[in-house]
C-alpha cells in the first residue's frame, strides 16, 4: 500500500507564517505543484478509512450518485481520482465497478441504487474494478439492466426464446411475437 505522505509532492514554502501563507493563496501565487498538494491533503482528510468492511468511505457534497474533487481546474469524480492516483489509468470507455456494492448486493446486504447506496462512497482502489458500462450496469443485481436482463418472458408471457427474441440497434431485446401480434392489429 502507498503511503499517503508519499503521494505528496514536496511543497516549498516562499513565505512563513500563518497570515502570510492565507495572503499568498488569495493572491493566487501558488504554482501547479503547490495547488495539487494542497488538493491531495484535502482529499484524504475527506477519506474515513476506518469502516469494518475495508470501504474507503468519502465525506463530502455529491453531484448525483458520487462525490466530486477538483483537480488542477477541472471536476472528477473522488472515487476514478483515487483509482488513477493509486493504481493507473481507466481504460478508455471504461466505468470504475464498485465490487463491494455487487457482492453485498448479490448476497442481499444491499437493496439500495443510486444515491442512497453507501457503497458509492467508497474510494478504496481494491474495492474498485474498470469494467465496459454494460458488464458495470449488469453486475448488480439490483440495476434496471440487470433486473430485465433476468427476466425470461416479456410483459404479456411470451417466452424470451433463441427464435422469439429481437435485438435493436442499440443491444435491446424485444419480443417478435409481440410484434407480429401487433402487425396484425395494425393492418385490420
């Protein structure tokens, strides 16, 4: 594990003292290397590491489902910082997984989505897996994806067979019964 005293980048001090480093930050004398340090202090005292199940959980405002930094002049999400920082970078059109959410919620732990879930929280790099959208929309059992990716029949109880099953453009199934059915409504 990487201590965090190591990820931060040495800061040199040009001025002393409590009143004259305040006046050196509203004049906006602070280089690059200064404003990224003073980022990274800010982000792990945001960073309760103290929770049982070994989450990383954030404290702060969240913009949706996750909590936001801003990095060098530009807002990410805490959660693909910390990854990026810790571990390297996300594979283009990838989504960071939140494992500890997937394995509470298959085992029933965790009912919630969206912005009542604790686990989209947590920051922990080994609790976090790059994923293409669609595997990261179907891991949890309790995403829209995944509930009708389950579902065997179509709401009118045909039967999502090799034969009876359509996909759209987009990767959505549909029920060609359902459409024949209609066709024939459509034509009388």
């Amino acid at each position: 594990m990487v201590q965090e005293s190591a990820l931060l980048p040495m800061v040199r001090r040009e001025m002393c003292g409590r009143c004259l480093k305040t006046k050196d930050l509203r004049q906006g004398r602070m280089n690059t290397e200064q404003k990224y340090a003073r980022t990274l202090r800010r982000l792990w005292a945001m960073i309760d590491k103290g929770d049982p199940s070994g989450c990383w959980m954030v404290s702060g405002n969240k913009s949706g489902k996750y909590t936001q930094i801003v990095v060098n002049g530009k807002r990410t999400f805490i959660h693909r910082f910390v990854y990026e920082l810790l571990v390297g970078p996300i594979p283009e059109g990838y989504d960071l997984g939140h494992k500890c959410h997937d394995e509470a919620a298959a085992a029933g732990l965790c009912d919630l989505t969206g912005y009542e879930c604790p686990h989209h929280s947590c920051c922990n790099p080994l609790h976090l897996e790059p994923q293409p959208r669609a595997t990261n929309l179907r891991s949890s059992p309790n995403t829209q994806a995944s509930i009708n990716g389950s579902k065997t029949h179509c709401k009118y109880g045909h039967e999502y067979t090799e034969e009876n099953t359509g996909r759209r453009k987009t990767g959505w199934r549909y029920c060609r019964q359902c459409g024949r059915e209609r066709s024939k409504i459509k034509s009388v």
